[in-house]
C-alpha cells in the first residue's frame, strides 16, 4: 500500500507501507500532517489514523476516543480559535462571494445564467478557503477563485446536487432536507481531492455523513440565534456570522475524515 502527505500545502508521496513507517518512526512525520492511502475516504491528520502514533495514556485508558465525533460546541470553539488572526481575510472572502452573486442577479437574462455557471466554482473555491483554515494552514484570499481551475469539476457537482435535491424534494420535503445532509460534504471533498470527478465527490459526502446528520442539523440549529442578530443588523452581523459558521462547518468536515479511516471496511 502507498502512503501521501501534505504540509503547508505541499504533496508528497506515492510512499511505501514500510518507507512511510520508517519516517513515522524517526518522527519526520508531524501529528497535524495530512495523510492519505487508497483505504481511506479523504485526506486525514496523520495524528487521527488509528496505528500511525502511539496512543496516548488518556486515550488507552478511555477507550478509542480517535473514533468519538467532537461536541459541536468544541466545533464552534475551535472554529473561533481558527479565526484568530484571519477575520479580515474571512469576511474577505464572503463580501467576494456575495458581491459577485449580488453582481451578476442584475444582469438580464445572462444573469441566471452566469450565475449558474458561477456558483459551483466559487463554492469549491470558498469550501477551499475556510479548509485551510480549519486546518492551521496559510489560507489566502485568492483560494476563493481557485474552483475556477477545476471549473467541470465544480459545476458539474452544483448541478448534480441541485438536481438530486429538487428531485427528493418534489417527492417529499424531509427526504428532500435529508438528502441535502447526504450531499452537504461534497464541495469540501471537491477542494480537498482535486482529481476526482463530482459523482465521486457526492458518493464519498454520502459516505461521510451516514449517522451523523442529525449531528449536523444540531450544529445548524445553533447558529440559528447567530443568523437572526444578522438579520436584525441589516445583514452587517452577516460579516462576522458568515465566517464563523463556514469555519465550524470546515471543522465538522476534518472531524468526519478524522472518523473515516475507522469507519472502513
């Protein structure tokens, strides 16, 4: 089996089992690296592949924690924690995505369009951003663009999961609603795999998210109160609640990989 990983945004790899273990061994292997073999769903931290470090007193003495979801409120306080330093390149971000769908919506009759053909890149380029910095890397606000270099890719899952959901939806509104926390993964996937194609994207978001929907609407229902203060501010609120819920959801995506390589057969 080959091994790959990742720091500071740089890949390395196809690596041997043995290769691999070695340089684990002599420690040039760091916990927060990312990591990736042909077992696994997605890109995980190496310190959250069960075998690749030794477990720690707590851990042994607790059972397997690596295999227990965070709390969404330990979500929400990594994801502020995560935002230190960056609000102005997050809100950065969001005022771009915005004004650009505000932008085009005044077009005529290009306007649906473009929009349209916008919307996939721009969310794969925005997952992107908010990913990076979930994870501690150097996030950059010109990773807002960067679903334009994967443009197929990216349009091809906003139509797919568009279509998926009004079709459930024209069924029944709750299989409609659960079937989009099935697809919720799918744009982080996009950014965090390159070379696969949108189905893969959505079947491996499917994969992720059984049993852990309802976990996900709970993480929702608590930005609820966060939403309505930026409704009540005129959309200003929005600057800040926008950043803080993406960067949670970021969170609760590297908590599902960092599941995930349990979870296989």
């Amino acid at each position: 089996m080959n091994w790959w990983w990742a720091r500071d945004g740089e890949r390395h790899g196809p690596m041997e089992e043995e290769a691999f273990r070695h340089m684990v061994a002599r420690g040039e292997l760091k916990p927060d690296d990312l990591v990736w073999n042909e077992t696994m769903t997605t890109w995980s931290r190496a310190s959250q592949v069960p075998g690749l470090f030794a477990p720690s007193p707590q851990t042994s003495a607790a059972g397997n924690l690596a295999d227990e979801p965070t709390p969404n409120g330990r979500l929400m306080e990594l994801a502020l924690a995560s935002l230190s330093g960056h609000w102005g390149a997050s809100i950065g971000v969001i005022l771009i995505v915005t004004a650009i769908q505000i932008l085009v919506s005044f077009v005529p009759i290009a306007g649906n369009l473009a929009g349209l053909l916008l919307s996939g890149p721009l969310l794969v380029g925005q997952h992107l951003f908010f990913l990076t910095l979930a994870r501690r890397g150097d996030p950059k606000i010109e990773q807002v663009f960067s679903g334009f270099q994967r443009f197929g890719q990216a349009l091809g899952a906003f139509l797919l999961v568009t279509i998926f959901t009004l079709l459930w939806m024209l069924l029944f509104i709750i299989p409609g609603i659960i079937k989009a926390y099935s697809y919720s993964q799918t744009y982080f996937i996009l950014a965090d795999n390159p070379d696969i194609g949108p189905m893969e994207a959505i079947d491996r978001s499917m994969a992720l998210m059984d049993g852990h929907k309802w976990k996900l609407f709970c993480l929702h229902v608590r930005f609820l109160g966060w939403f309505i203060l930026a409704v009540l501010t005129c959309g200003l609120g929005g600057l800040f609640v926008s950043p803080y819920f993406m960067t949670a959801l970021a969170h609760f995506y590297e908590d599902l990989c960092r599941q995930a390589p349990a979870r296989q057969p």
